[in-house]
C-alpha cells in the first residue's frame, strides 16, 4: 500500500512590513489628520455648537412646556448677551418689561447649573459658555425674547400671532441663527458661513 505523504511549503519568517503597507498606512493617517485636525483645532467651534444646541433644546422644551399646561412660556434674552431664562407667564403679564426680582423662572432639575434648579443660562456663572455672546434678538420691535402661547405657536407681547424671529449664537469667528417659524414655532439651525467679528 502506498502512502501519501502531505508537506507543507516552507514559510519565511515576515521580517517587517512591506513598502506598500507603510505607504497604505501612513496615506489612510494623513487623510484622517486632515478630516480631524480642524475640528478638534476649534474649541470655539465646538462651545458655539453646544450652546446653540442648549438653546434650541430650552427653546424646545418652553414650547412643549407651554403646550402641556396650556399657559405661556418666554425665552428671554439677557440684553448684555450673557445668556437666557425661561419665564412662565400669564396672558395679563405678556406685554411687562423683564424684571429680574419678580420673574417666575420654569423650573429645570437637570440643566440649571447651580441657578437653584431654574432655566437659567448665564454665561458668567455657567463656565462651559465663556466665549459665547447672544447677538441680533430679532423677535419683533422692543421684544427681548420668544413667547410660546397654549397652542405652540409664537405670540407678540399683545398676545397677537408673531411674525417669527431670530438669534444669533456667535463664538469666536463661528455663529449660528436660530430662527422660529411664524405661528408654528418651527425651530431651525443655520451656521453663519464666513462669519468674522
């Protein structure tokens, strides 16, 4: 009987990489680096875009807030550009001016970063936003702010329908507008392209 005897091909010890692995590799980093690098370069970029993401979220939950006890809910910019509050209203307090000791701030148990569990954001005190201003409040004349009505909707301080409205969050050289959509209250985010201070 004859046996069949089964050898393998010898094999070399791999010594290292080849040429064309190092090449493959150091291509795929410097392609990544070029992707990555200017993002993580801009701390001004990424504190812009967290604070325009806390403000369309206050901004959001006013609305949902206004919506589900069917009362009024103001986001109020502060007029130096250091921040906002989230302030329940009446319909008889619509058209009275902000005033600091007799507000009534929305209460806010997860984000109120030391502001005695109130929807307050204030740059001075909050120190994640140190380089971020509110800029160009544009909700109609003399209006500091964006008030939600039972409905959803954004209203004028004489309980009217809005027109709608904008804000700027700027950041070093980056801003973004939030605008509100007349009536529905839609929310939308656009980054101000080119933007220099």
């Amino acid at each position: 009987m004859k046996k069949h005897e089964f050898t393998q091909p010898k094999r070399y010890a791999r010594a290292g990489w080849s040429l064309i692995e190092l090449l493959a590799v150091v291509v795929i980093l410097g392609i990544a680096a070029m992707i990555i690098i200017p993002f993580a370069a801009s701390g001004a970029s990424a504190s812009g875009q967290s604070a325009a993401r806390v403000l369309v979220t206050d901004m959001l939950a006013a609305q949902m807030d206004a919506v589900a006890t069917q009362g009024f809910r103001r986001v109020h910019f502060y007029g130096d550009g250091t921040g906002w509050c989230i302030l329940e209203l009446n319909a008889s307090e619509l058209s009275l001016p902000f005033d600091s000791a007799t507000a009534t701030y929305a209460e806010n148990a997860i984000e109120s970063q030391g502001q005695d569990q109130k929807s307050i954001i204030h740059f001075v005190q909050d120190t994640r936003f140190n380089d971020i201003a509110v800029e160009n409040v544009n909700f109609g004349t003399g209006t500091t702010g964006v008030t939600f009505d039972p409905a959803g909707g954004i209203t004028a301080s004489d309980g009217a329908p809005s027109l709608g409205g904008s804000v700027d969050i700027t950041s070093g050289d980056f801003g973004w507008t939030i605008t509100i959509a007349p009536l529905t209250g839609k929310v939308s985010v656009k980054e101000i392209v080119g933007k220099s201070l």
